[in-house]
C-alpha cells in the first residue's frame, strides 16, 4: 500500500520534473531530490526509466540538451555516453542492436 504510493508520487515528480526542464532546472532538481528522498524513506527502488534521469554523483536531474549532453560513441560496442554539465560525470549506456549470429540468421 505505502509502496504503491511512493511509486506513484516518484512517478509524478519525475514528469513534473521533465515538464519544468527547460524552464526552470533549479526546480526540476528539486522535485528530483524529493523523489530520491521518498524512495529511501519507503524503501522503494527507482525505476530504470528514472535512474538514468539522475546524475550518479551530484544527484540532480539529468535531461539532454539542457542539464545534459548526450553523445554515441561507435568504437568497441556502440554505447551512448551522458555527460552532466554540472560536474562533468559521464554515464555509458550499451546501445544494443543486433548480434552477429542474427545477422547471419537473416542471410
């Protein structure tokens, strides 16, 4: 019941935090500090959706274009790699695409 709650309001914070993004990313961050501070208190983790709208190392809200930059990197395995603007962290995400076996499958 409780958790159900907390993933509904982590939920609704997230989007209102992508709603005021452009605008006014002061308060993004905050909406994004009070969804990590109610998921701790209820013990409920984020959903994947949302972790990769956070900054692993200040905590604050990571969107492309504003408080982000977001660039794909070919070499080895294509992996997109997010980078904050406020202090530099850098996130790599696999870009999966499709294996050489199905490849050959489609041959």
């Amino acid at each position: 019941m409780l958790q159900d709650l907390a993933r509904q309001r982590i939920d609704n914070l997230f989007s209102l935090a992508i709603r005021t993004a452009h605008s006014r990313p002061d308060l993004s961050d905050r909406y994004v500090a009070m969804a990590l501070k109610l998921s701790e208190r209820t013990r409920v983790r984020l959903p994947r959706q949302w972790r990769y709208f956070v900054c692993r190392s200040c905590k604050r809200f990571l969107y492309a274009g504003t408080t982000a930059r977001v660039r794909i990197q070919q070499r080895r395995s294509p992996h997109a790699v997010v980078t904050c603007l406020r202090c530099g962290e850098m996130k790599r995400y696999l870009l999966k695409g499709e294996s050489k076996s199905e490849r050959e499958g489609k041959q």
